[in-house]
C-alpha cells in the first residue's frame, strides 16, 4: 500500500472509528464508507436534517469491514446499516442505561491507559492496544456528542463526567493528585471574589447552598492562585458555578476550568482580543443564518 493510502485509510479509522480490515481499494469502491464518511460530515457541521441513504445489504460485496479479502460465503459480517448504531442513546428508556456503560467503559480505559503509560515494566504491545481500544471508545462517544438527539436524555451529572473525560481533566487530576489541595488556602483575589459569590445564584434557587457557595469560592481562589497570569476574572464565576451543579465535588470543576481556559489563546481574557473576535464571528453568522434579527436590532 502507498503512503498516501495508508494515510488515508487511517484517517477513514479515526472518524468512523473501526479498522478497515482486507483489501481497502476493494472497501472504498463498495462506496459504503465513503457514505458514512459524508453522514459524518454532515453531523459535524451541523447538518442534522441531511443523510446519504444507506441500503442494508446481505451480500459480502457490500459490507463495511471484512476480516478477509475473499471471504466465505457462510462468515457473518457487520453490515453498514449496524455500524454506529444510535438508536439505544436515542430512545429515552435506554438512553441511560447505555451512556452509563460506555461512561464508565470510557473512564476505565482511561485510567488502564494513565496506568500502563506510569508503569516502566509496560509491555509497547500491551500499550499499544490500550491505546487503540480507548481511542475507538473516544471516537464513539465523540461520534454520538455531534448528535443532538443522543445527547437528549443524559442528567446533569452525566454532563458531568462526560466533560470530564473527554476534556482530560478526568486525567489531569489524577496526575496531579494533591495540586487541588495546596491552592485552596491561599487568599488571592479574595474581595473581588467575596463581592460576586452573592450575586452569581440566585438566593432563592432551591439547588445551590450553602456548602455550594463555599465551593465555588474554594474553586476560583484556587484557580487564582493555579494560574496567576490571568488571576481571577469576574464571569468565570458564572461558570463555575453551572460546573458545580454537574459535578461531584469542587476539585472535579476546577481542573474541569483549567481544561476549558486552557483551550483559550493567552490573549482571550487578558487585553479581551480573543473575545472581539468572537463577537465579531458570531454576528457574522447571525447575519447569515437569522438576517432578519439583525434587521430588527438595526
């Protein structure tokens, strides 16, 4: 196979997350991948309403992975009408119950993997496939995350963890095992800090307490003191506090914080360049997806 081929068919591996397998010019001439391949791009860019139809077939000739390039007639095959099934995320009665075993699948590989990588007597193969079976279970839930209807019944919680793995914080923490801790009992940002907890959450809001509200403080002082660069800025209050009702505990939101700021270019929040150009962009696409509300504000 040429290197532009192999290149290829592992990026077609990557997005629809399984191994092509046997001949791969003879599995792209079948034109099933390429299929999926554009439903995929369509999730992706938000295109929910759009779908190459796919037929169910029973022949060999036009299954999507093969484990031979001249198969038996009497082997059984993943046909490309059962690859990416989404209908147990879909349906209400199974949505949880099916989230909650890939979560906790996602989780454990997670943490096999973060083992192996610490452990110097790991064996390359063994490592090796750690890593392929949690990339594929990434994929998967990265797969269904595009999918407004999967998502449609996880609880808060769910949000949650789901957050948490997919962002690394889940690892992150158990790196860092302790960081958490030594942050907590400084005093930096302290007064400003003090004058937005009480104006973040309503005092009526039957959800959030006491205890959450001392939470909240702990998390954006540690955050203060974790990243000194950017210190406390008022609106990651907000946020926070919408963390801190899809999480356990408050050391799960602040690395969930330190993820998504981490995501930021180092400009977004300190001369607020990055934030210009948000707003920029967003009204630009206002303007192109709803002319008529930009009509009416002018």
């Amino acid at each position: 196979m040429h290197n532009h081929e192999e290149v290829s068919k592992r990026w077609i591996e990557m997005v629809l997350s399984d191994k092509i397998h046997g001949d791969y010019l003879h599995a792209l001439q079948d034109g099933t991948i390429l299929c999926l391949l554009v439903n995929h791009l369509y999730r992706a860019v938000g295109m929910k309403h759009k779908r190459v139809p796919i037929e169910t077939q029973t022949s060999t000739s036009n299954t999507l992975f093969s484990t031979n390039d001249q198969p038996s007639s009497s082997q059984q095959y993943p046909t490309a009408s059962s690859w990416g099934d989404t209908s147990m995320f879909t349906d209400a009665a199974s949505s949880i119950p099916a989230w909650t075993v890939l979560l906790e699948l996602y989780e454990t590989q997670q943490t096999d993997m973060n083992n192996a990588s610490n452990a110097q007597d790991g064996g390359v193969q063994s490592d090796e496939k750690l890593s392929y079976e949690l990339w594929r279970t990434e994929e998967r839930v990265r797969m269904l995350v595009l999918d407004e209807a999967s998502c449609r019944h996880l609880t808060p919680q769910m949000h949650g963890k789901l957050w948490m793995l997919l962002s690394g914080a889940n690892t992150e923490m158990d790196l860092r095992k302790g960081h958490y801790s030594t942050l907590v009992g400084h005093s930096s940002s302290v007064r400003q800090i003090e004058a937005d907890l009480t104006r973040t959450v309503s005092p009526d809001d039957a959800d959030w307490s006491v205890e959450r509200s001392n939470q909240l403080r702990r998390v954006l002082v540690a955050y203060a003191v974790h990243n000194p660069k950017l210190g406390y800025c008022q609106g990651l209050n907000y946020v926070v506090a919408r963390l801190l009702q899809c999480v356990d505990d408050d050391e799960s939101a602040f690395w969930l914080l330190e993820r998504m700021i981490a995501l930021l270019p180092d400009d977004y929040y300190t001369t607020m360049l990055g934030l210009a150009i948000d707003q920029h962009v967003f009204a630009e696409l206002v303007a192109l997806q709803t002319p008529q509300i930009v009509q009416h504000i002018e």
